[in-house]
C-alpha cells in the first residue's frame, strides 16, 4: 500500500493527513500556520515522520498568491511568507517529492472527483476564510492560466451607506478586502467566529451574494461550491442565496429561482483541501494525475 501526505495550508491554519492510495485519510491534525514559514515546515515534517509510515509523496493545497511552477509563495499579504520556496523546503525535509498548487484549485478537483460537484463539467469553488479564492472547472477542464485567477480580489458595489475602506492591503475594498474573515476582523475587532451582530452578518451575506451573482455571469456554473470558516455562521449560507437569487433575477438567469441546486456546501466537508493535497501527491507517483482524478 502506497502512503501520501497531505497538507492544507491555509492563512491562519495548517491541515496535515496522511491517506492511503484508496484515497482515504487515516490520520489528521491542525497546526498553527504562524509567520515563520521555516518553523512550520519544520513542524509539519516532524508530525509526518512520527505517524510512523513511509510516504511517497506529498502534496501541498496553500494560500496564495503562488509562483505555482517555482513552488513558491508570491506576493502573499501574509508577514513572513513572501517568496518563500515552499515546495523545495518541504521536500528537503522530508526527502520525498512535494507538489504544490493553490487551495482552490486542489479543493475543486477534490469536489469534483468525490464530492459535491462529481459528475458535473461546470462548477466553481469557493472559499471565503482568512481570504477569498475560487477556482473552475469548465467544459470537464481544470482551468490553469500562468497566472492563477484572482477572483478573490475582484471590484464589486460597495453599499452606499459603507463608508469602510476595506482590509486589503492591496486593493482595499475588493471582494476579499469586504468579504473574508481577515476583512470581518478588521472591520469589527473580533474573529468571525466571535462576531454576533446580526447586521453585521447581513452585510456580509450581501458581499458574498454580490461576489457569487459575478460568478454566475461568467461562467454559467452547475454548481458553485462554497466553503471555508466562514461559511461556518448559521445561516449565511441560506442568506447568500436568497440575495444572490434576487440581484440575478430569475426572469432572466433561471437558475436564480433555485440556487439550493447551484450554491452548495462542499461534500467533503472541512476535508476538501485536504483530500485535494492527496490528490496532488498521487498525481506525482504512479497514481492518476490530479486533471484525470474519477
């Protein structure tokens, strides 16, 4: 039996499994990403070396931006994080191959392959945590521009009466800068997960709507998978859709009148960065690669 590790990298946590080659994952743990990448790398290779199995590979489902074929970090907002070889660092540490891709893009493969968006050719994810990302399937085809797809960042209407600036630190009230949980920390001075206000939530379920009604323009979508810590809050999911049903207008984008089909959680659950880094490590043995997962 073949063993693989599997990291999901995310802004403020760092997911770590190990999976077997009938894609599943027998161990799992959390660590804290920190601003010492070095220190995690460090963290994340002893955590695999006392699970106590041989791994063949790794792969790596991260935060961006990413210099994806550099296999390192680009000009991520992240303190300590920019530039840094991830790829080669990890893979020194352990001694065996490490592939790196964005967490968007590993977790829609992972929907696709297994979860919410098997059997489908057209379907986004999305994640709205410490960021926002979102990668595609189109027409059965990861999309894999040079440059990875920023729809995080995308302009959208701020509201009126919103005066904030946003938290981007480089586009101020993009999609991410009004929208992600780093923006919601911010704005209110507590982490999502603390946040009661209800009007607060209801702004917040207004962004993400005017995001995903974007969305929706461009690609058409069966289905928008959409996850991340955020999407934790009761109810802003069932909020999201019925505001992004109305800006689309169902008299003219006909899926609107049921985006319980269209917008979806993920059918992985919490595991889809997870199981898409598990993806990415087959892809580098003699397991199938990540664009032809079934």
């Amino acid at each position: 039996m073949g063993w693989f590790g599997s990291v999901d990298l995310g802004g403020t946590n760092c997911k770590s499994a190990v999976g077997d080659d009938s894609n599943t994952l027998v161990t799992k743990d959390v660590l804290a990403t920190g601003d010492d990448p070095a220190a995690l790398v460090a963290g994340l290779a002893s955590w695999f070396r006392q699970q106590g199995r041989q791994l063949d590979a790794v792969g790596v489902a991260s935060f961006g931006p990413l210099d994806v074929a550099g296999g390192r970090m680009a000009t991520t907002p992240k303190r300590g994080w920019h530039g840094f070889p991830l790829r080669d660092e990890l893979s020194k540490a352990l001694g065996v191959p490490v592939a790196l891709d964005t967490d968007v893009r590993a977790s829609v493969l992972a929907e696709w392959s297994w979860g919410a968006a098997r059997g489908l050719e057209d379907v986004l994810y999305v994640t709205v945590g410490t960021g926002i990302g979102v990668s595609a399937i189109v027409a059965g085809q990861l999309i894999r521009a040079g440059r990875h797809p920023e729809m995080g960042h995308m302009r959208i209407p701020q509201q009126p009466d919103d005066r904030w600036q946003g938290s981007c630190t480089f586009h101020g009230s993009c999609w991410e800068g009004l929208a992600a949980g780093s923006a919601l920390a911010a704005r209110y001075g507590v982490p999502a997960t603390e946040l009661g206000d209800d009007d607060a939530w209801q702004l917040e379920a207004r962004y993400l709507a005017l995001g995903v009604s974007n969305l929706v323009c461009l690609y058409r979508p069966e289905r928008i998978v959409i996850g991340g810590g955020v999407l934790r809050h009761p109810g802003l999911l069932e909020a999201v859709r019925s505001e992004a049903s109305r800006l689309l207008n169902p008299s003219y984008f006909p899926e609107a009148a049921d985006l319980g089909e269209v917008l979806a959680p993920p059918g992985l659950g919490q595991d889809s960065g997870l199981m898409g880094g598990l993806l990415l490590a087959r892809g580098l043995t003699a397991g199938p690669g990540p664009t032809g997962a079934t």
